[in-house]
C-alpha cells in the first residue's frame, strides 16, 4: 500500500530504520539532551530561525493549542484569520481558553487577502496576538504568510502561524518574516512518523509566556513548562518520543542533504504535474487558481457522479493506493493528494495517478466535474 494523503506520508526507510534502533531513557541520559539539541539546531535550518525550537511529543494539532493555551489571556481579543478547516480550529482554541475572537474570514477556495487583515488590524487596536494558517490542508490553499507576518509585525502584534503542511515544501522564513510562533509537525512534508509538534518560539512571545507563568490553564500544553524546565534547567517537563525524534533527526538529514531550494523546486514540479494530470482526466482543482495551490497537497472537486467512500476502497483494495477526501466543510466535496516530502517524486505521483484513472474509469466516470 503506498500512502498518498496529505499527511502522514510514506517514510523513507532510512528514516524508518533509525526509528528501530535501541532507546535510552531520556531523562536520566545527558547524551540524549546533546542528541535533542542537535536535532533542534537542524531545525532552525530548516525553518531558517535563531529562535528556540521545541520539539514537543503530540501530533502538530499540540503545537497550535499551546500557542493560544501560552500567549491568550482570557478576555483578550485575538486576530483570527481563517479561509479553511484549520483557521476555524483556532478560533475555537481561543474561545476555549477564554479568549475574544475577531475573525477576518475569507472563502475557502481562495488565498487570505493581506489587505482585510491589515484593515481588521487598524480597526481593533486593542489585538495583541493574531494566529494565521500558512498552507490549508483540507482545501489545498497557500496564503500568503509573509505579507500577513509584515502587517503584523508593522503594528506590533504576535503572529502564531501554522505551517504543518508547508514546512519544507515551500519556503518558510521564520526570522525575516517575523512570524513569532511557528508551528510545525513531524508526518507531513518531512515525511517522518507522525507524532511531533515543533514549535519556534521568538524572545517576545517568550516573554508573554514568562509574564504568565504558572498561570497557563495548562501543563502538556503550557509552552512556560518547556521555559522552566528545558530553557532554564535543560530538563524535560515531560519524557520525550525517543524514537520518534530519532525518526525526525533522520528525516531532517534528508531534507537538509538534498537542500532546500531543490526540495521546493521538487515539489513545484510535482504539483504541477499532478495538476496536470487531473486535468486531463476531467477533475477540477478545488483552489480558484493555479497561483494559489499549495505545492504539497493537490485538491480537486470530487465529482458529483461518484461516490467517493467507493472510490477511496476501490483505490486502496484493487490498485494499493491510499488517497484523502476531506472534512469539516468540504467533507465528501474534495479528493485530496499528499504529494509531500518523499511522495513529492514524480514516479510516486504517477503511480498514484494510474490507481485514481483506473479507479474512476472502474466507476464509470468519463471526465467533467
């Protein structure tokens, strides 16, 4: 079964076999606390950052729930940005954790528009912390995080980003964009296992978080429980995923070895022939244009004439591919490929291509959405 969702990908047996070799106990072992912050210096390369990475044990969904748990007060009003499934996610973190949002909401289909989120924040002086999704897996969207990071930094508020599925794949530029929380996961384009949420944190959110203290309405999720113990002491608040992280010190050896540039390059290439080939068996992508497709996930228009429960199986069963469909809004409405990270290769893609034809034409499908 070759696994083409938009995360978790397929690993890389490399990665797979670092992931198997012996354990230590974390805690007591001061080799590992070396090893720790060797993988994080890694990922201050890959997110291009001086910034302290954390890499905390729980899926990438921990990492936006303890931004807001860490830097949103209860009564505080918050800048939520949202044009998908993960933008609405981090409204309700803030409500959950007491906070007011105040959404500048755009269509699912097309990119954020920097404009209405400097507008929003000319108009709400009173924001302090503003959260943004950079690649919108569920719809397959990028927005533009550098023009949304510049009009925050310009008035002096916090940016929390999510670039789960953008990380490695397109350029992200923590420092020179001034993104102050950015946030990524382990299973997506560094096709690592699943079960890691990174998180660069800059010097001002960590003072937001040293103002709070022990007052974060959380202990996993409390990013003052990594200030206190791993900043300060060099101690984890908690026993890390030792296998996990060996895993991902592996995957960041493969991505820094090919070099980034060449990764992005890859994955442009890829999604565009992707697209292409949707094309040409009659699917439309789901984003307005081209321009905004994400280069790691492609989504199209699921056609109305076919079921796509049937077409997920018929893939899986019969042709040992593994695509998505997707949810909250657009659950049953869009077909999704991970073309992420090592399924980012043209061979992988084509092969994913041949099992959604034959698929389609096994369901009578003949082209039009």
């Amino acid at each position: 079964m070759m696994i083409y969702t938009p995360g978790p990908t397929d690993v890389p047996p490399r990665v797979l076999r670092r992931m198997a070799r012996p354990i230590t106990n974390p805690d007591l072992d001061p080799a590992f606390a070396k090893f720790y912050e060797s993988t994080q210096g890694k990922l201050r390369r890959l997110m291009k950052t001086r910034n302290e990475v954390l890499i905390m044990s729980g899926e990438g969904l921990l990492g936006l729930e303890a931004a807001v748990a860490s830097l949103v007060k209860r009564g505080d009003k918050v800048l939520t940005v949202t044009n998908g499934v993960f933008g609405d996610g981090f409204v309700d973190f803030v409500k959950m954790y007491g906070g007011v949002p105040v959404v500048v909401r755009g269509a699912y289909d097309e990119p954020v528009d920097p404009g209405s989120v400097s507008a929003a924040l000319d108009a709400a002086r009173d924001v302090e912390v503003a959260t943004f999704v950079h690649c919108e897996t569920p719809s397959g969207v990028l927005n533009p995080l550098r023009e949304v990071a510049a009009a925050c930094r310009k008035r002096g508020v916090l940016l929390i980003a999510d670039v789960v599925s953008s990380l490695g794949g397109t350029p992200v530029e923590t420092d020179s964009w001034g993104v102050d929380v950015c946030l990524g996961g382990s299973q997506k384009c560094l096709s690592a296992p699943p079960g890691l949420a990174l998180a660069s944190v800059s010097e001002r959110a960590w003072e937001v978080v040293r103002r709070r203290g022990d007052s974060i309405p959380a202990y996993y999720a409390s990013l003052w429980q990594w200030e206190s113990w791993w900043n300060k002491r060099r101690l984890f608040p908690y026993t890390p995923s030792v296998s996990d992280i060996c895993a991902l010190d592996e995957a960041l050896d493969v991505v820094l070895e090919e070099g980034l540039p060449r990764s992005f390059e890859r994955h442009k290439r890829v999604s565009e022939l992707i697209l292409s080939a949707c094309r040409g068996l009659g699917l439309r992508p789901y984003p307005k244009n081209d321009a905004c497709h994400s280069p790691t996930v492609t989504a199209v228009k699921r056609p109305a004439q076919v079921p796509e429960a049937k077409l997920l199986r018929l893939m899986e069963e019969r042709y040992g591919v593994m695509i998505a469909g997707s949810w909250g809004k657009l659950a049953g409405k869009v077909l999704r490929l991970g073309n992420m990270g090592y399924n980012a290769r043209p061979y992988k893609a084509m092969k994913a291509m041949r099992a959604l034809e034959r698929a389609l034409n096994d369901l009578g499908f003949e082209g039009g959405a």
